[in-house]
DNA sequence: CATGAATGAGGTTTCATTCAT
DNA sequence: TATGAATGAAACCTCATTCAT
C-alpha cells in the first residue's frame, strides 16, 4: 500500500503554515490554472505570492507538490461542498433535489472553468499517491449523487439501471461546460445550458406514473 | 479574420515533404500524447523519428507545429471516419445509424484514450488560428451526430428538443470513456459502458409510438 | 604579521559564551566530519545543536568560523594531549616512551578517524591566520615526537640524522590509518598496525650496540 | 555486485566525446584542484574549458562525473606510469629500482600537489562503484612496489616481515610530500626530502651482509 | 538533403545569514 | 537572550533551435 503524499515544510508552527499555503494555493491557483504547470515558471509563481523563493520553499518542497495542493484543495474542497449541499437537501424529494445538486454542480464549474480543465490535465502527471488522493474526493462527488439517485429509486421516484452511471454522466456533463466552453459559449449560456442538461437528465430518469407506482408498491410489499 | 496557422519547411518537394511530416507526426504521437507535450523534448522526438534533428526542423518549424499537426491530423482523421460512416448509414434508420455510429465513436476513443486526453489538454495552449482548425473538425464530427438526429426528429423517430446538445452530450460521453478511465474502468468494461450509454440515449430520445405519429404529422402538415 | 582569526559573538558574558561555542563545537563535530564542511547546511547544524539559527549566531560569526573551532578545538586538544602524556613518560626511557606515544596518538587516530581526513580536507579553505593557527597545534604535537627522539638521541639510544623528519613519518603514519582506511582495513587489525609500525620504527632507528657507544662518547666529548 | 560507473554523453562519436573529456577534464583539474569541488561553480568550469554549458553537459551528465573522471583520470594515468616505470627496471636490482621508483612517485606528487590532497578530499564522497574505481587504480600502485620489494626479499636484497606494509608507506610517505607541504616546506626541500626517505627506507629494509647470504643461501639450497 | 554539435537563456531549488518579535 | 521566518542571489542542469559541415 502506498504512502500518503507529504507535503514538506521547513516549519512547525501549524498554523502558520496552514496560513501560508493557502496564501500560495489561493493566489498560484489563479496563474497556474491561467498559464498550465509546466509553462508557468517558479519566477512568476514567487511574484504572484509576493514572497520570496525562499519563502514559499519554506511551506512546500517542490513545485510538485503546490501542484498537487492545488488540485486537492480545489477538488475535496468542491466534494465537500457537494455533501454539505446534500444534507441540506436531504428532506426534499429527491426531483427537486437532483435538480438543485446539479445546478450546484454546474455553478462550480461555471466559476472555476480553468479549475477543471487544470485538473483534467495535470492529475495525470501527479505521483500515484497524490493523483489517489485525488481520485478519492473524485469519488466523493460521485458519491453524492449516486446516493441522491439511489434514494430516489427506493422511493420510485426514479427508474434506472445503474445510478453509478447516471452520476457519472451527470458529473461528465458539469464537466463539459467547463472543459468545451468553447464551443458550447456559441450555442448556450450557462442558465440555458443547466436548464436543458437538468430536463434531459428528468426525463431520462424519471418513471412514468405507472413504474413509479408498480416501483413503489414492489419496494413497500418486500418490506 | 486571422490567417491560417502554417507549418515551416525548407523543403520544395511537396510530396517528400507530405511523406516526412506523416512519418514524423505518425512517430511522435505515441511519445507526445503519453509523456505530454512540455514533458517530451526533442532528444526523444527526434530519436523515434529515427532522424537527426536537424532533419526534422526542415519539415517542421517548431515543436509547437509538430504539436499542432498531430492533434489536428488525430481529429481531422476523426471526423473524415465519422463522415465517411455517416454516409454509409444514410439510408438506414436513425436509430440503427446512431447505435452503429456511437459505437464507432466510442471505439475511436477506446483505441486513442491517450490522444483524447491529450488534445483536451494541449488544444488550449496553441495558438488562436491552429485552435480554431482543431475546432472546425471537432465541429464536423458534432454536425455528423447534429444531422443524423435531425434525421430522426424528421422522420418521427426521434423527440428531441435540441439536437445540438444532445449531439454534444453524446460526444462528450464517448470522450469521458478515454478522459476518466481510471474511474470507469473499475465498474465497466468498454463493451457495457457503451451498451448502457446507448440504451440510455435511445430511451431519453426515442418518441413512443403516439408521440412519434403526432410527430410526423405535425412534421408533414406544416410543409 | 597577520592578525588573529577571530570569532564573533554578540554576547558579553564569557562564561556563557565560552560554554554554548563548547556546546555548538561538540554537537557539529559529528555531522560536519561525517558529511563534509559544504555538504553540511546550517539548518542540520542548528538542529543537532538543538538551538536556533540565531542562537548560533550569537556565539558565532559564520559557518567557517564554526569550522575554524572545530578543528582547532580537535587539533589543539590534540596537541595538549600528547604534551601530557610525554610528560608523564618524561622518565621512562624513549624507547618505551615512543612505543607508548605512538600508541596514544594512533589511537587518538582511530577514535577520530573523520577528523582526521576532515582537518586535511578543510584547513586548506580557511583564511590565513586561521590556518596558521591550526598549523601550529600541529607543531606542537611534532615537536613532542622530535623532543623524545632526540632525547633518545642524546641518549645514544637512537642513532637518527634527522628527528624532526622521522617525527614527521612517525605521524604522518598514524594520520594513514585515519585517512585511508579503506586499503588498510583489508589486511590488518588496529593493534597489528600499530605494531607493525611500531616495530618498523624502532628497528629503524634504534642505534646497534656499537654504535650506541660510540654516539654517547662522541656526545659527552663534545660538550 | 554494483554496476559500473558510467559517464553520460549526448554524443556517439566516441572519438570526439574523448578528445572532448579529455579537453574538459584537463581544463577543469587545475580550478577544480585549487579551489575544491563544491567552491567551483559550473560557470567557472564552462569557462576555463571555453565552452558553453550546454556543450559540457553533452559529454558529462554532472558535476559529479566530472569530479569522476579528474581523480579517476589522474589516479589510473599514475598508476600507469609507475606500472610502465617498474617494467623498465625490471632488471635493475632492486635496491637501484626501489631508490628510482621513489623518486618517479614522488616526484609525480610534487607535480600534482593539488591533485594529491584534492583526491584525499572528494574521492570518499563519490557513490560507491566510482570511488571503487579510483581505489583500484589506487591499489594498483600499491601493487608495484609490493611486487619490488617481494623481489628484493627473494633475492635476499631486502629483509622484511610484509612487504605490504612497507609498500603501503613508501606509498604515504609520497602522498605527504604533497598533503603537508606547509610544514615540509619548512625544513626539507624536494630533493632532500626524497633522499633522506630513499635513505631511511633503504637502512630499514636492506639485510645487512650477513643476513643477506643467509637469505640468499636459504633461498637457493630450498630449490 | 541530412547531420548532430553547439548554444546560453532560463528552469527549479538551496543556502547562509539577518532581524523583527 | 532567544527565536525562526524571511531573504534573493546563485547553484546545477535542460532545452528548443541553429548552422557549419
């Protein structure tokens, strides 16, 4: 089993550290998601910080591993926020509640275009361990919305095979917006874009009376 | 409007020229789109091109039109296939058409995961003019899926509000299978992703049958 | 004439001083002689030492000045050591006397075999006067072997042209045990070393009984 | 068993990526020798050997296959020598050879001073397998005037318990003419230093007559 | 047309030392 | 007195590209 990635720093006082890699992560994310990791130069990367290269070596040993805050940072902070937002949607019906979550979703990616295009490309160079790490708040999201549409099988509100699936093409389809902005800007705006996504997925996955009252009475007979 | 983005060369033999650059892009696309772009030098493109570098800069000005070239040649091939397979599939049903069309789609994905990645990747930073040449082949390949559900709404099959994003959606599904691997792979093989993704795309555009008869009436009354 | 190395401190209280460069002196030896004088950072240095960075620039200027110390401290304890102990066998007869003072000092080679090979390596790189100063702790220890030799000399118990050179071998030979190591581990123990070398010594330059005479009557002649 | 060490080249030219080593080494052995490996920067190094960087590292991959190549280069091309010298007076008798030999070796010290101590100094921080390498070469000189003095003593020239260990301290007593020039300097010059050496080690190696036909006796009756 | 040696600017990272607290 | 965060110059090495052969 492989060891967690570790993140060197010259300091103990905890705190201070926490402060200052969120100082560097907050404002190379800015440069490096703008201008890509390799063509973004430890120069440039010191200037954004308005600290010293000694300084920022102080709180991470490698570029690498800034590269990796970065993206976790930005990926379990956003799994994080999905789960939040689920369990303030955890009473709704499961409809108003995927609708809800996917706007979420989307929003995220609307505000943090360059984020997610960033992630696509440099998680695939991250060490094993690292890129993991990743993984795991990936499937944290994932997660979220499998459960949304589980629930929503279980009270027949839903009808679908694989809600794994289904999450994953809800998540894939956030994404895009993001990653093809260029050429979904020319035919959708965002709200249009959430709004047609979110029906078609309503469609998609939602039983027609008659399922939804066979699901139900099926559910409730094997009780 | 920007001028087009073009390869250097100072050669005059246009068919050598055809012929080395082939050769060059065919050799370099393996080593480009598994290391990446920043992280492959020329040391090692020029080795497995079998030529000396100063070879290769007389077919190609820089690394950055090699790198143009390939991720153009790898989707402007793309599209060609899926025009050419659409064309095959112009007298059959849309629903045929689109199942075997999918399925090509994914294929291509399947067999050049490295390449999707990778194009997704690298489009971003080329050059106004090149970026736009990738994205007019990416266009095509849209409008083939774009007509052949024009076709089925045509013909009543189909019950499609917006077959642009639907078209969209289909692409941006077979391009999660090379993007997201490493999640997909743990609960499907390629056989069943594809199956699933296509049922789960027939069932969200196939009209029912009353839908599908009002559909063509409509269709035909308003001629 | 050139000026004494000096070290500087910021304090004025020379007990303190005195005891904390003691500290810093005793704490570094180890690191600096097992990695070498560059390859040693002052970050490794404050931590063996156990105090801060600016603690240890409290009591001392610089890191060369923190090497001066340390080999002058070794070289010089060195020196006290042997005048010592050719005090104590101010007595005994030189033959016995050299058997125990080389004994005593390739041992001393042996407990600090780094420092020794360290001293050659770094007393080059020091300033003039510091060097100097090392140089002259080991005139000392040359000049207590030359003292004893010729003690014997006069003696007629050793019949040698030149004592301030076989002083020199006699310890450039003990220094051979710390310096190359590697060759000489391969065929003999410590103890059989120092045997050896012992035993070459005396047969060397101890006078034959003819000669022995023959030096004593020339000797008290001649006054 | 570990590998060889082995010098990076960009180059297949074998013939030009030795005359360029060699070059390289021959211009880098004189400030590196003076100033110390770690004090010597790679723009200095650039510059004495009047290339560009980028050249260097075409037939070096480090600094450290540099610092290799100088001992290593040094080390062999001495031993050479003396392996050459020794085949020439192979017919000399020994006490003439052993007396030629000395001067050869240490004449090659007082000509590479530098060299001498710089070697003491950097070959213990080459990785393993190099420093090996140097040792070799370094035993190899052991070796010739081992074999001298075996000679001497079968031909009942020499009386010696182990001709190793004599071998071994001709061999340091060399080394110090070059790593104690300051106090040696002092006293002796080079040519006074080498005879009274010579001298020294002849009285205490040479059998004196009667011990010699004995020897000589022994040897021959034992045919 | 083909070669590959040469370039040198620019890449990431380290380090001894200082000084505000 | 003691701390350790901050500095920024300078370290080693790589690289896309050129041009003499």
């Amino acid at each position: 089993m492989s060891e967690e990635f570790t993140i060197r720093t010259f300091s103990s006082d905890e705190a201070l550290v926490k402060e200052r890699r969120n100082h560097i992560v907050r404002c190379s994310t800015k440069v490096f998601t703008k201008k890509g990791y390799d063509r973004t130069n430890m120069r440039e990367l010191v200037k954004v910080c308005e600290m010293s290269a000694g300084t920022l070596y102080h709180y991470f040993g490698s570029k690498e591993e800034i590269l990796y805050s970065i993206i976790n940072s930005a990926t379990s902070q956003q799994a994080g926020s999905m789960e939040d937002w689920a369990n303030e949607l955890a009473t709704a019906s499961p409809t108003i509640a995927l609708v809800e979550l996917m706007r979420k979703f989307y929003e995220w990616h609307d505000d943090n275009q360059n984020m997610t295009l960033f992630a696509y490309q440099e998680t695939k160079n991250l060490p094993d361990n690292a890129r993991q790490s990743i993984f795991d708040s990936e499937a944290r999201i994932l997660a979220v919305f499998e459960q949304l549409l589980t629930r929503g099988i279980e009270g027949g509100e839903f009808n679908i095979d694989d809600p794994k699936l289904i999450a994953h093409d809800i998540v894939v389809l956030g994404h895009a917006w993001a990653l093809r902005r260029w050429h979904l800007r020319k035919h959708w705006t965002f709200k249009t874009y959430v709004k047609k996504q979110t029906d078609a997925m309503l469609r998609a996955i939602t039983a027609d009376k008659n399922t939804a009252v066979a699901n139900k009475q099926r559910k409730e007979s094997s009780k």
